[in-house]
C-alpha cells in the first residue's frame, strides 16, 4: 500500500494539491488559509498563511518554471506568492464575484482567470496591475483548460472553461467569444484536463 496522509493535515477542507512542474513540490491549499509546500515525500517543508480573514481558498496554479503559486480566494482576490520564501509577490482584485478557476500559461508569462459571474479574465504578466475582462459564459466556472496552439503559432491559447452550466465550452481570448461547445454531464463539472498535444 503505497497511500499516505498529510501529516501534519490542513484544519481545514482541502481544496487543491498540485505537484510542481521539476517533482520536487506537493503543495496544496485548504479552507483553513493556508498553502502547504513539502517535498516529494510528504514532509512538511513550510506553511504559507495566505488568507487569515475569509480563510477560503478557492483555487490555484503552480508556475511552470518558477517557485511561484498563484491563489484565487473570497472576495475576488488574486494573490501571487513565493514558494520558497513564503513572501507575497503581487496581488490582484477583479471586478466579478469569487475567482473560481486560476491557471498560468505555458510559458509562465499570463495567468487566466474565471470568476463565479462566468467572466473570463487575462493578465499579461506578474507587473501588470490590473485583469482584462476577455469574454463571459453564463454559467459560475469551477475549472478551466488551456488548449495548445498547433505548430509555431502564436498568441493567447483558447480556453476549455466548464462549471455549473454542465457544459465544456471552447473560448478565444483573443476573439473574445465562444467557438464551440459541447454538452458534457449531468451534473457540474469540477475538472477538465488536456493532452499536451491539444
């Protein structure tokens, strides 16, 4: 039997655990405000208290070649930190509701953002202090994908967004609006994942 607990466990409803891109991250985040990194082993390398008045952590992206986690939580707050240190790099405020959904791009450059209003929201890179809003389903997003460009193109990749709705929708950034879109369950759908080759 090769299962293990955390130990110690967060105090709270354990919302997201991701393994860093290089293996040597487990870092998860919970209901109690907290981030935990630890190695590879489950050791508990640092606590990071992210959110100590509203507690909720709703989602989160680890960078892919940084020591970086970005954080959504209640009330439509984004906040970037430092896994190594513990220190608060950026934060962010968008104009929807919750941020329900959080990803970094491929390169590390942007981030993507859905809120509870089903507003789709772009920033370009870490300096920048403001999100755009690039499009909107009518649905709260749960979870979000991005979909690789084909070959050498370039640009913002389009978006797999899915939620209450119990659809998966296929947006374009760059275009702003939807281009396709599937039915998919008969209940929410929490999570969507795409192959590395789109």
């Amino acid at each position: 039997n090769n299962s293990r607990s955390l130990d110690p466990p967060h105090t709270g409803e354990l919302n997201n655990v991701q393994y860093s891109a290089d293996g040597r991250w487990l870092v998860s985040s919970s209901d109690d405000g907290t981030i935990q990194v630890r190695d590879v082993d489950g050791v508990l390398l640092r606590t990071i208290e992210v959110d100590s008045h509203t507690k909720r952590l709703y989602c989160m992206s680890l960078h892919p070649t940084e020591p970086l986690v970005v954080i959504g939580s209640n009330p439509r707050r984004l906040s970037l930190w430092n896994l190594e240190t513990g220190e608060r790099v950026r934060e962010w405020t968008l104009e929807g509701r919750t941020v329900d959904a959080v990803l970094f791009t491929r390169d590390g450059e942007g981030m993507v953002v859905g809120d509870s209003d089903g507003g789709i929201w772009w920033i370009a890179d870490r300096e920048t202090s403001s999100a755009r809003l690039m499009a909107r389903i009518s649905s709260t997003i749960l979870t979000m994908a991005l979909v690789p460009r084909s070959g050498a193109s370039r640009g913002i990749d389009p978006v797999l967004v899915s939620g209450r709705n119990r659809q998966i929708t296929l947006v374009d950034l760059e275009l702003g609006r939807v281009t396709r879109q599937w039915p998919a369950h008969h209940d929410w759908v929490q999570a969507i994942a795409v192959t590395k080759d789109g």
